[in-house]
C-alpha cells in the first residue's frame, strides 16, 4: 500500500496523534498506539476514553476491512463483549460495515463509523454494564444473516443468504437467476436489481464469497 494520502493515513494520525505507523514485511499497514475517542449518544450520554489498539489496514482498504486488536486486555475476551476467538474486535457484520466504509472511504471513516462506535459501547457497558447501547446481534453467520436481511430489506434469512450467493458470481449469470425478493421474477428484471447493485460497487466477488 503506498498511496497513503488516498486512504487519508496523515488525517487519521492527526485525529489519533498517539497512534503510529509499525514496520512491516507485509503489504498490509501496520497502526499500533493509544486511541483517544469521545463518543456520544442522545440516549447514552458522553463518553471519552482509551484503548492500546493494533489496526491492520489491508492492502485492497477500503474494500476490505481493517482487522483490530486490544492489546491491553481492558476489553474481556469474551463473546459479551464481541472478541473474536482469535482476539480480533468484532465490531459489526462484516457487510455492513463495508457498507458504513463506503459513507467516509479513509481511515478517518473506519473510526468514526466502525470503530468508534464498538469502542463507545464497550466503555459504556463497562461502565454501567448491560447491553452495547446501540443493539447487539447474534455471534457468527447467525447474527451476521439478521443484519443481511435488514440491511437489504427483505424478510427471511434464506433470501439474505441468496442474494450472498448471487453478489459472489458474476452479474450477468445472477441477472439470470430468480430473485431473492420473492417476486417471481428474474433478478434482472426486478427493481431489487438496483439494490444488488449497490452493494456489488463495495467489493470484489471473492470478498462475498467469503461471507457464506
């Protein structure tokens, strides 16, 4: 990754000035440092706080998601507080926040529309404890299937499931096939198309094949 400004590396360690670019023999970009955040919400109150956090950027951002660990343990590992197995952050399903990348392209919108708001919501259950304040969903597939199939407005899980399996073959072969809505129709001749659409300009086929 040498394009650098594109990704708005220089705004994002302006924003987070104790943060710092790692060496790396990889092509992915290695961040690492104290992340300082103020995160609010109108029912949540305020909160400022900080995390030990290392981001590694890969290199096809921002179609593909940076993958974030807490370095320190001050987030329990533990499924209630959303830590994949391997320590990872799980801060979201994974499509939809591409599809919250998608609003701010740099490294500047993956923390204020992903990663920020995970980090809010960890603070404010360690502080007050109960749920995250901005909703939870299921771990695994489960939950990321929920979030599919509200996030392209359809009603059952197997028609989110489909439209994975239509994003990850190509369009002219998907155009083809019945669409998901349940019109009874192709997917090319319904209006659902342009919604498939969209969501096909965030990432490579291979990248949705990955989420089934």
């Amino acid at each position: 990754m040498n394009n650098y400004d594109k990704i708005g590396l220089h705004e994002f360690l302006r924003s987070y000035p104790r943060m710092a670019v790692k060496p790396a023999s990889s092509p992915e970009l290695h961040i690492e440092g104290l992340c300082e955040f103020t995160g609010s919400s109108a029912t949540n109150g305020s909160i400022a706080d900080c995390y030990n956090l290392s981001v590694v950027v890969p290199s096809i951002f921002p179609r593909d998601l940076p993958i974030v660990e807490e370095l320190d343990h001050k987030v329990p590992r533990n499924g209630a507080y959303h830590v994949n197995p391997g320590g990872s952050l799980c801060l979201g399903s994974r499509l939809r926040l591409l599809f919250e990348l998608a609003r701010k392209p740099t490294l500047v919108g993956f923390a204020d529309n992903c990663l920020v708001p995970y980090l809010f919501g960890v603070s404010h259950k360690l502080r007050h404890g109960g749920k995250f304040p901005f909703g939870e969903l299921p771990h695994g597939l489960p939950g990321e299937l929920i979030d599919y199939m509200n996030l392209f407005g359809l009603r059952t899980q197997e028609q989110a499931r489909i439209v994975l399996r239509y994003l990850a073959i190509k369009k002219r072969r998907a155009n083809k096939l019945p669409c998901p809505c349940g019109c009874n129709r192709r997917l090319g001749g319904c209006h659902f198309n342009r919604r498939v659409r969209q969501f096909r300009k965030l990432a490579e086929r291979s990248w949705f094949r990955s989420l089934s």
